[in-house]
C-alpha cells in the first residue's frame, strides 16, 4: 500500500529547475517526534550555468522501498533519469544506519495525509518552467510549514470515542458522592470482593510494532547485547532496563490553544556488580558504541565504589517466570485537532455548567504510551507496553477578593474508562462554584471527614512509613509494628498487582521479581512490608516484590455511601482540599492548611478556608470511624472518603 502510494505520488516531490546540477541528499531528523526524516539539499561541485536543483523531500522509512522497487526519482519526470546520481541515496542510506534510525513502520502510511497538503502546494508549480528568485523563500516557507504540522502531529487519523463513568464490579450505584457537588447517581467501584477476583489467564502481549521508535524486539536484543558485554568485561552480575515512550498534551484556555506539548523519549540503564560493589550508568543512545561506553562508565563507577553487603541481583528463585496479559496497553489514535477539540469541550462545559464561572486555568487532554523490558543475568527478561491518558480542567468562580479555584481530572489505561470531557468540566465547574463566600472557622476539636480523592494521601504516608527505604534508615514512625495494631480495627489493606487495566499492574517489580497479592493490612493488623531486595536484606527479610513502589492498593471500603458518612460524623470538619507539606515521617506528626465545608446535624452548612488540621498519623490511622464505599478511581492508592474521630482545627 505505501509502495502503490509513493509510487502514484513520488512526481509531486520532484521538482526541477533547469539544468541539473551534481547534488548529495543529507539526512537529518525533521521530526524525531513524528518519527520521520526530511532530506535536505546539499549541492557539490561549480554551478554549471544557470543554476538548476532537483529537489526531493521524502520520508525516511520509504528510501528503502525507493531503492527495492527501482524507483529512485526515474520515471518520475518524463524523459528526466538521474543517472549515476543513484548515490545520493545510497549515501542518505549510509547515514541513516549510522544513526540508527528506525525501520519501516506501518504507522506512516497515516502521516502521508499531511503529504496531501504540501502535494497541493507543489502543484502549483509547472516542471521545467524557470521559477524566480522567490522561489527560495517559498521553499523556505512550505519546509517550515512541514516541520510545524508534524511537529504537532497533524497526521490524519480517524477515531471513535467511548466514555464511562468507572470500571465496574458488583454494580453497585450510590446516589451521593462528595466530589460530584450535583449529587447523581453515580456508578463507583465496588471493591468488597476484590480478593475473590481471579488472576486473568495468560495471553499474549500485545504487539505494538509501529507505535514505538522501537520494537520489543529491538528493546530485548539490546538488553541482551548489554548483558553480553557487561560479562565479557568482567563484570558479576548485571541488569538492565531499555524503555520507549511518547505523549503529547493539549491545553486549552478561554477556548484558545494555550499549549501544545509533544514528547518521544527512550533510554536505556544497566546495573553492574563487581562482587558486592555496584555501579549505574543510563543513555539514549542506543547505537552499539554507545551501549558498550554505559557498561564501561558502570563499571568504572563500581571500581570506585565500596562494597554493600546487601548489594545485589534478587534471588533468581523469586524472578517472575509467568507474564499474563493484565491489558495495560490501549492507544488513543488522538491528533492534535481532535485533542484541542476535546479540550474545548471541557472548558465549555464548565463555563456553561454555572455564570459565576468567571476565569479558566484551562482543560487538558493528555496521551502517554510507552513500553520496556527488564533483563538480567539471572536469565530473567520481561516487559510490556502500556498506556495512560487524562482530561482535567480547573476554573475560577466569583470576582474580584472573592474568588474560589477548584478543579477536576480523570485518567485510566483506557480512554473509553475515563469519564467524558462534559462532565469533567461540570465536576470542576461545581467544585469551584460551592466554594464561594467561604468562612473562617475558631480552634477546636472535632472529627474530620476526608473527601474520597484526598482521603488517598493518608494511605500514602502509610505507605512511605512500611517501605524498606524508611524502614531500615530508621526514618519511619511505624518502626518494629509489624504484626501489631496500626489502624481501626475496621481497616483492611490490600496490595493487588494484577487488576485489569490497573494504573498500578504489573506481574512483576522493578528488579524482576514476581508480584502477589498480599493483605497489607487485616483488621487494623499491619501484615507486610513494601520492600525490594536490598531493603529486604538490610532488614533481615525477603523481597515483597514492591522494588518500585506499592503495586494497586486498595482500602477495603465499608458500608456507608457519602451521605451516611455526614450523618455519622455529625458536626465536624469536610476537608475537600489539602496544603502544604507539613507531614513529618519520623515523628507522624501531621500539620496541613485546608479548606472544605462546615457540618451540621449530618448535612454541609457553609464553605471554610484558611484553616489548619492537625494531629498525628498514630492517633489519626487508630482513630479512623469509617471508610466510605465512595471509591475514587484516581491512581494507585484506592479508598473512599475517610473519617477521623477527632483532629484539631486551628481557625481565627
């Protein structure tokens, strides 16, 4: 199909102007981004009377197709040949190995839609007609104008777009939920059975040649290739991580494009060990010398480092030998166009959702793919693509000293998954609007209610206090708990790596070492610890298979919806917003300003601001009435809103 299109459309990018001239093509990234090449002009030699260029713009990957099928530039132009030009290519050829640019990718045949739009431009002009001085500009002009459209991605692409409200599981509907002030329905995740949920069963991964500038293959062969060398220069052990991603962000403010971001990013990392003595070392280039010259700086690093006890690869029995298709991987084919688009729609929403919706931060859609493999000289070697995408917006409500801010995001593996760009916009547009003729409160004591989507940064405190890091630093306020009670009784903790689509699967860690689910927490009982090797061995342990960080961690939510959570707390403090860092992980001492609402006989009364809470994590995690069935899908630490029994509030 790209072969019959170039070949119907090649004459299009030849133009010539007089007498030929003896030229070479140099290849140079137009867009790395888009994946594509321009090629340049370059012109050797005296100018043989008036001055004559050919002119070819092509894309990169096709050369190759160029020189199979015999086309060259022959035929392109009626009794034109180039001769023994044949060389230009050749060369171009030769660069493009050397800087191991990317193959032939099926993607591109989309990218020749924009080709369609400089094609018109080219039309214009009549071969072998003389073409003034301005033609240079003109060049100038249209090459700018290509690197622009590709460097904002404007390939033409057709999609479909499906929005849910959440992931569900046992169909459980509550009708209130603090963060959607309009109070719907809403469909939530249920978690009470999570555990019961069956691993899925193994599959293949997901093939994603042509998304990536490289393929899993490529990614595989150069960890092997890394593996290789790092032996043959004496090393003892050694791992390494090759990665390949992109993404692009779109925001829009006022209805106009505010900015445009587009990212391709790859890398590669490896770990060696002499003995006990480790070194690190990472790169993006991933040509051969390269490679070789990031295990050489590795090793050095390690001959100059001091020997750890408790440095080394994980134990090879604890590799994950399984890899399960978790479905992580889910492209959103979204050009820019569409992307601004949606964004606007967001904005929209929440400008018409309420007229005291004043100002706009903006609404923003973002797309984010990216893929690696894991390799060690344990023999172990994984890897998966993945993908994450969101919508946000944030507005101003009010005027003048009487403004309030509040915003809303939604992101999953899957765009379908996330909720539509209308309601992100009302969600936000409610938030910002209920916070206005806000009120200052007095200093007393009284329970606090975390709204869902804050309520997880409570358990994050938690999870910084049980990893190994802290642990055997003696950094933590949780020191020798294990086994001991550290929350209510009501609490159960559990840590899942392999929820479908989960923002945190995974089958295995950081270190290769294979993930299970493990109650963290049971009965308010802390269970385990987060730990990856080195930390394990330092505490005398085992590895959890947490190298990297928790995987999903789910608070097992309770019975009360949102509504019921106000009756029981009564009077007390809403807090719907959080500031500031004032958390202290050794001590647990915990000092936050907030905003939120007043509560009343079990119903919110007024807005607050320019208040403090205060207490510490100990009391505050022991102390804790009830968690809401509220569940917020959000990242990957999951719980409903949280009540505390009691928490000082400092005011006026």
């Amino acid at each position: 199909m790209l072969r019959q299109y170039f070949a119907q459309h090649l004459k299009y990018f030849t133009i010539v102007f007089g007498r030929f001239v003896e030229f070479f093509f140099l290849v140079r990234v137009a867009d790395q981004r888009a994946q594509m090449l321009c090629v340049g002009i370059g012109v050797r030699g005296e100018q043989l009377g008036k001055r004559r260029i050919v002119i070819q713009q092509a894309v990169a990957p096709t050369l190759d197709l160029m020189q199979i099928s015999g086309m060259l530039a022959r035929g392109a132009v009626p009794g034109f040949q180039l001769g023994d030009n044949v060389r230009g290519f050749h060369l171009a050829h030769q660069l493009a190995d050397e800087l191991h640019l990317p193959p032939l990718r099926t993607e591109f045949i989309d990218a020749f839609h924009l080709a369609d739009g400089v094609i018109q431009a080219f039309r214009q002009i009549q071969l072998f007609q003389p073409v003034v001085a301005e033609f240079h500009q003109l060049l100038a002009d249209a090459l700018q104008i290509v690197h622009l459209l590709l460097d904002f991605g404007l390939a033409g692409r057709q999609i479909q777009f499906f929005f849910m409200v959440f992931v569900v599981h046992g169909n459980k509907i509550i009708n209130r939920c603090c963060y959607d002030s309009a109070f719907q329905q809403t469909v939530l995740l249920n978690l009470h059975n999570m555990n019961s949920i069956p691993p899925p069963a193994t599959q293949p991964l997901t093939h994603t040649q042509g998304r990536f500038s490289h393929s899993a293959d490529t990614l595989r062969q150069l960890a092997r290739d890394m593996l290789q060398y790092a032996k043959q220069q004496g090393a003892t052990a050694c791992a390494v991580e090759a990665s390949d991603g992109f993404g692009q962000a779109v925001t829009v403010r006022h209805g106009e494009v505010e900015t445009i971001e587009y990212n391709r990013d790859k890398g590669i990392g490896v770990s060696v060990y002499l003995g006990q003595r480790r070194g690190n070392a990472s790169t993006s280039d991933f040509s051969p010398q390269a490679l070789r010259d990031t295990v050489d700086a590795a090793l050095s690093i390690a001959r100059f480092t001091a020997s750890d006890d408790c440095a080394g690869l994980p134990e090879q029995d604890m590799l994950a030998t399984k890899f399960p298709d978790l479905d992580l991987y889910h492209p959103w084919l979204l050009n820019v166009e569409q992307a601004i688009e949606l964004s606007r729609e967001c904005e929209q929403a929440a400008f018409a959702r309420d007229k005291r919706i004043k100002n706009s931060e903006g609404a923003s859609v973002s797309v984010h793919e990216s893929q690696f493999v894991s390799a060690n000289s344990l023999g172990f070697i994984g890897g998966f693509p993945t993908s994450r995408h969101s919508i946000s917006c944030s507005v101003i409500a009010g005027k003048g000293g009487a403004m309030q801010r509040d915003y809303w995001y939604t992101e999953a593996r899957e765009a379908s998954d996330m909720l539509k760009v209308e309601e992100v916009g009302r969600i936000a547009a409610e938030r910002a609007v209920r916070r206005l003729k806000a009120r200052k409160l007095g200093t007393m004591q009284v329970p606090v209610l975390f709204e869902a989507p804050i309520a997880a940064s409570l358990i994050g405190h938690f999870v910084s206090a049980v990893s190994g890091g802290s642990l055997y630093r003696k950094s933590s306020f949780l020191l020798d708990q294990l086994d001991k009670q550290v929350f209510s009784k009501y609490i159960r903790i559990d840590d899942i790596p392999d929820i479908p689509r989960g923002l945190a699967s995974g089958a295995f860690d950081d270190e290769g070492v294979k993930t299970q689910r493990r109650a963290i927490v049971e009965n308010g009982v802390l269970q385990g610890y987060f730990l990856g090797s080195y930390s394990a061995r330092k505490l005398g342990m085992k590895t959890t298979g947490n190298a990297g960080g928790n995987h999903n961690l789910i608070v097992q939510p309770g019975k009360l919806d949102f509504d019921s959570l106000l009756k029981k707390m009564g009077r007390g403090l809403l807090v719907t917003e959080l500031l500031g860092q004032g958390v202290n992980h050794v001590t647990g001492d915990y000092s936050r300003g907030a905003a939120g609402f007043w509560v009343e006989n079990g119903e919110i009364q007024y807005p607050v601001e320019e208040i403090t809470i205060a207490g510490n994590l100990k009391d505050m995690y022991r102390h804790i009435a009830a968690v809401g069935n509220d569940v917020l899908v959000q990242g990957s630490r999951q719980c409903g809103s949280i009540l505390i029994e009691n928490m000082m509030v400092a005011g006026q």
